[in-house]
C-alpha cells in the first residue's frame, strides 16, 4: 500500500526540496519520493516517516541532507546493487527515515551527505563502510566537519530557480501531500486521482491544473484579497500575486467545469471549491470572498503564524526573524512582551534547538523565563537539567551536577545578564569544562 511521488528537477537554476514539514496536517510520513535531478547541483532534504530515492539526481556532485547525526543512522550496503541504504526509526515518533543513495562508483553519481555531525561523499563513505561498517564520520576520507544540516547556507542557494515536474501514484486508496517546496521553485503537478493535498509556498508558483479526480486541496498562504484572478488561461483560473520583496507567486488550477476537477481553494481567510471563484470571477475580477457562493470562512490554510517561528528555529532558508505579532497571533504562551521576543529568538536559533510544534516553542519559552526569574530572585522555582536541555545549553544526557553548577553561576547573576542564549551557552560551556 503506497503512495509513491516523483520528482523531476529540470532547472535552468538552484534548486531546493525539503521534504519535512511542520504542519501536521500536510506531513508526507507513509510516503515515498523518488528524485531525478539535472546536470547540475540538485539540493534535497529528507523527512522523517519518508522513504526518498535519492540515487537518481544524475551529474554534478548534488546534495543529500539527513536530519540527524551519522552514526544515529543503520547503513545497509548489500541488500540494493549499488546503492547505500541509510535507515534511522526516531524513538519517540517511531517514524522512520530511509534514504537510498548511489553508492559513488561512478563519477556521476558521487554525491555529498549531510548530517547533523558533517558531511561526506559517497564515494569515500562506499570505502568507508567496506573497511569497517561501524566506521565514524570523522574517519572517512574527506569529511568535512563545518558543512552539517545546520548550516544551510553552505549548500542552498540564497535565489533560487528552477522547474520540477512532479506525478504523484497510490494504491493506497490516500492522496499524496506534495512537498511544502521553497520561494523560486515552480511545479507542475500531476495528482493520483485521490483526495490530494498541495501547499503553495510564498513566492513559489504552481500549476495544480492535473490533480485528477477526488475534491484536492490546494493551500494558499496569502488571503483570497491578495492575488489578482484571471480566466485568460482555457479552463483554468489564474491566481497572482506581487511580494514585498518582488517575487511573483502564480498558482494555475482547472476551473471546475468538470466534476472532477473542482478542487477546494483555501486561503487564509476561507475557502472555496474552484468552479464557484470562476463563477464569482466572471461577474467581478475583483470580487470579495464573501460574494463567492459557498464561502467557508472557519475553513483556512494551517500553519501560517506558528510556521514562520518553526521555520525560523529550524534555519529554513529564506525564513524570516519572528516579531512579538507572530507569537502573540500563535498564541504561544510566555512570549507577551516586545522584551520577551529577542529571549525567545536567540535559543530558537541555536543549531541544537529545533522545536516542531508550538508546544516545543511554549516549553523554551517557559524555561528561558524560569532561568531569567530565577537569576533575579534565587527563591524562584529553580532551573532543572530537563529546562537547560529544553534551552539547548546543556547535553543530553546530561547530568544533575552540570545543572547544580550552572544554577550555582546563575544565583550570581541577575535577570538581564542570562537573557540570551549566548550568554547562557557561554556560561554553561564553563561548567561542562569544570
């Protein structure tokens, strides 16, 4: 039973495809991916709960990025004809990472591997594990150690560009979820004929127009008012939209004159099914939401507000620093005050702290406010080892006379001296060291 999804990346430019996603309802767990790339450096991120074929992304040498550390993963060199397997069941969600590469014999097929720990070239990990299957990264010929998933920059283009045609297959009797893709990518997409899901990333551009049969749901991150509508396309509407920063976002889907294409549109402030937004278009190019027969305003894109901080704490490129109307429209608790959000801001942004939900970002919150309270008055509750884990200043595992030194150093100091990250880390590296 699955529900597989391939992706053609056909450039001319950078390209970028992060298969995670922090919205629960358009997660790809239970899917597979298979990528065919370019002649040039194709770019792609694994996603827990996700089986990606990584080993067709033909010339140049492209990059794999994995979400945790080498040695976290099993690698199987034997079962597949070259080919490396790389398999890691996270503990708590029991979601599985599996990541199939080349394993580098030939020169086209030599890739890079990022983890949380470095990065290395299949060809030298071939080597490698051959001469030893437990073998360390650090061990491998030519690893690098300042090039891991927490450094995007080193391996993503700031503009991206490129095309990508992706077709989507189930024998599951479920939809496909296509990837939440990156502004400066436009797919084409073909659907399963099930309920399929799509979400629109700001500035990217999408033709949704072959999404086939069952109701799919096409998610808009702006509001209906936002983009301009046009019917110049046969059967389909045209939606547009200008961005702050210049960028043009396009999203094509068929206009609902047959059943089966009449797809659901949701926005952020509603949402209607196609063949209606036609209807309304006809009349009023410029026709309010409301004026759409069937509008459904408690029916709107999810995700929007927390998504902007996750992708900030997860370093997703392109993403934008969280204001205090971002964690006040989340709702996340302990963020109320403009002086509260640069706290906040500072452990979201360390490398080790990548919370996926908003009550991850609460519990960091929470616990960067016990730490400052507590440094200014010692009768305050008291910091435990699982609050300075939660901050990403302390190892797990740890241990209970690192946090009892730390509290010591904190007692000394006051409010404004351990309100950032940085002088946390600092302060708790000096523990580590005692």
């Amino acid at each position: 039973m699955t529900t597989l999804i391939e992706y053609s990346l056909n450039g001319p430019g950078a390209d970028y495809l992060d298969f995670r996603s922090s919205i629960p309802t358009l997660s790809l767990a239970g899917q597979e991916v298979a990528i065919k790339g370019n002649a040039g450096v194709n770019v792609v991120r694994a996603a827990p709960g996700v089986s990606l074929d990584a080993r067709n992304l033909l010339g140049g040498i492209d990059v794999i990025v994995f979400n945790k550390n080498w040695a976290d993963y099993t690698k199987d060199t034997t079962s597949i004809a070259s080919t490396i397997v790389f398999t890691n069941t996270d503990a708590t969600t029991g979601l599985t990472e599996r990541v199939l590469v080349s394993n580098g014999v030939v020169g086209s097929a030599r890739d890079k591997l990022v983890f949380g720990d470095g990065s290395v070239v299949t060809d030298k990990v071939r080597i490698g594990l051959a001469a030893n299957p437990n073998v360390a990264i650090a061990a491998i010929t030519d690893f690098d150690v300042a090039v891991t998933n927490n450094t995007p920059s080193a391996f993503v283009s700031a503009a991206l560009n490129s095309q990508y045609e992706v077709k989507a297959t189930s024998n599951a009797g479920v939809g496909a979820v296509f990837a939440v893709t990156n502004a400066g990518m436009n797919g084409n997409l073909t659907g399963t004929g099930e309920v399929d899901k799509i979400y629109v990333a700001r500035g990217s551009s999408v033709d949704a127009r072959n999404m086939l049969g069952g109701q799919d749901i096409v998610y808009f991150t702006g509001r209906w008012s936002d983009y301009s509508k046009s019917l110049s396309v046969a059967n389909s509407v045209l939606f547009t939209r200008v961005l702050d920063n210049g960028m043009t976002e396009t999203v094509l889907v068929a206009d609902g004159r047959i059943g089966s294409t009449r797809d659901q549109l949701v926005f952020a402030d509603g949402a209607v099914v196609s063949n209606n937004a036609k209807a309304a278009i006809l009349i009023n190019p410029a026709a309010a939401l409301s004026s759409v027969t069937g509008f459904d305003l408690t029916v709107k894109t999810p995700g929007l507000t927390i998504e902007k901080i996750l992708n900030y704490a997860a370093d997703t490129v392109g993403a934008e620093v969280p204001v205090l109307s971002d964690y006040t429209g989340a709702g996340i608790a302990g963020v109320t005050t403009a002086a509260d959000v640069p706290q906040v801001n500072s452990f979201l942004a360390l490398a080790d702290v990548d919370p996926t939900t908003q009550t991850a970002v609460e519990a960091i919150a929470a616990a960067a406010n016990k730490v400052e309270a507590y440094a200014n008055n010692n009768t305050n509750p008291v910091p435990t080892l699982a609050d300075y884990q939660t901050l990403g200043v302390l190892p797990t595992p740890g241990t209970q006379a690192q946090a009892n030194l730390l509290n010591s150093t904190v007692e000394s100091k006051v409010g404004e001296d351990v309100d950032r990250a940085s002088e946390l880390v600092a302060l708790a590296n000096a523990v580590q060291v005692v």
